[in-house]
C-alpha cells in the first residue's frame, strides 16, 4: 500500500514539473490527478509511452484522501 503511494505521488510531481504552470496547480481544488493528467496530455513533446505509464499508474494506485 505504502509503495503504491509513493508511485502515485512520484507520477504526480512530475507531472507537476512538465507542467510548470503556477497558476493552473494553485485552481487545482478536487480530481487533482486527472486534471493533471490532462494539462500534462497537452504539453507539446511529451512522448506518447510516457503518457501510457502516467494512464496505468493512475489506474493501479489509490487516490489519496486526506
């Protein structure tokens, strides 16, 4: 359980790098790794298997509620 955090949180930050987008992350309120997950769809140049690893890895893990 813990592992599959740590994946997921890993995904997320880097996500949230590529995206670098200050004002996008600070409107994220709910669902914050499927928006993620869709900005970070839009950035030219990011590889199509990237994408497919960021898909399975949201799939395979928890969402976080705290």
């Amino acid at each position: 359980m813990v592992l599959s955090i740590a994946i997921r949180l890993a995904a997320e930050k880097y996500m949230v790098d590529k995206i670098n987008d200050p004002s996008f992350l600070a409107s994220i309120t709910s669902n914050q790794t499927q928006r993620l997950l869709t900005k970070f769809r839009k950035i030219p140049g990011i590889n199509v298997t990237t994408i497919d690893i960021m898909q399975r890895v949201i799939i395979m893990t928890p969402e976080i509620f705290i």
